[in-house]
C-alpha cells in the first residue's frame, strides 16, 4: 500500500491519522472518530455513522489499514486525461478555461447536482482569475494530486 502514494502523500496520512487518533494509542477507535467530529464542532455525529466507517477497516483501523482505505478511495478518481477531456467539452474554444459562474449554474442543475455548499468548498481550491474563468488544468492537477498549497 505504501508503494500507492509519494511520500509526501505519507506524511500528509501520518499528520492525519494523528490528529484522528486521539489517544495516540495507534488505533482509531470510534471514541476517536467521535472526539474529533466534536473538534470540528459537529456533536450529532450518530453512533452507527461512526461504526459504519470503522467497519470500512474489516477490524482495528492502524495506520497501514488507514492508508489502505485511503488508497481504495482515491483509486476510483478518473485519469487526469479522463476529467480533462471532460472539461474541453465546456471549452469548445480551447481556452483552457470555463467561466466560473456558468460552471456554477451546471453544478447546481446538472446530473449529481452540487449542492451550494459543495459548490463553495469546490471553488475555495479552484484556480479561479480576475475575470471570474476557472484554469480546469490546473484544477484536474489538483483532483488528482492534491493541492500543493495544504
């Protein structure tokens, strides 16, 4: 599993396995998902949410399995070609940008729609310009790799 991520990718897991685990006894317990929602300032976090993500680990969730889990999620992003592709049918003219609030509009209407608050923390990590037009390559780099800002 480790071979799946840089190693910065690993260091960036290990500072937030840290965090999660609370009582730093290697292990996330659903005591640990519970005290850190409560961090966040979400208190009304359910008790079957919390033992349905711990069952994701198929028994204590380590590091290793932690990484693992990760790793399944991230797996199933598309290609960066695949999400680029996607993007020039919004770009007929090969910019290499979409007007933000047009892709806003499709969003909120199309397909899975986006809720407006999905839509918000989309565009905090967005690379948007002064005339309000997303770079998309360099929003692809960032769904498939990660902001280098965080």
């Amino acid at each position: 599993v480790f071979s799946m991520f840089e190693q910065s990718q690993i260091q960036e897991f290990k500072e937030a396995f840290s965090c999660i685990d609370q009582n730093r006894d290697g292990i996330i317990t659903k005591a640990d998902l519970k005290e850190t929602y409560s961090q966040l300032g979400k208190t009304n976090v359910r008790d079957e949410e919390l033992e349905e993500m711990l069952k994701e680990g198929k028994g204590p969730i380590n590091f290793t399995v932690f990484l693992t889990l990760f790793g399944e999620k991230l797996n199933g992003t598309d290609p960066e070609e695949s999400i680029l592709n996607a993007f020039k049918l919004f770009d007929p003219a090969g910019t290499g940008t979409v007007n933000k609030d047009e892709f806003k509009q499709l969003l909120l209407t199309q397909a899975d729609k986006f809720s407006p608050e999905e839509v918000e923390q989309m565009f905090a990590v967005t690379p948007i310009d002064v005339s309000g037009n997303i770079d998309y390559k360099s929003l692809c780099y960032i769904i498939t790799h990660g902001d280098e800002k965080e």
